[in-house]
C-alpha cells in the first residue's frame, strides 16, 4: 500500500527541518532568500512554516518555490 500526498510530505519535511524560500506566489508572501523552520504538515498538505523573519506563512510544494537545507 503506498502513501498518501499528505504521508509523503509528512516524512519528507519534519518538524524543524530548515528551508529556503526561492520563490513565493503571494504578492504578500515570505522575501525570497527567508528561511525558516517547518512547524508541521496539515491535512491539506501545506507546510506550516516558522519563518526567521517571523512570518508564519504556508508553503504549498506545487506552487511555491524552496529549498530544505543541509
């Protein structure tokens, strides 16, 4: 049995992992090159970020654009 979108993002982007903003489609979103700490994964498969600049914005994986970092 495979995983579901929502399993699948929730084992790749865990809690605290870092991740770099390249490109937001929110003309009021996060400035590229923020980074940030993942906060959780919801049902709808958004990422829920504790961005460094204190923003705490969604990402969404097929519209936004970033980076987890090492």
């Amino acid at each position: 049995m495979g995983y579901t979108r929502v399993e699948a993002l929730r084992r790749t982007y865990k809690p605290g992992d870092r991740i770099e903003l390249i490109h937001m489609e929110d003309m009021r979103g996060v400035p590229p090159g923020t980074q940030g700490s993942v906060d959780y994964v919801d049902d709808a498969g958004n990422i829920h970020m504790l961005w460094d600049n204190g923003s705490t914005l969604s990402l969404i994986e097929e519209v936004d654009k970033f980076k987890r970092l090492k």
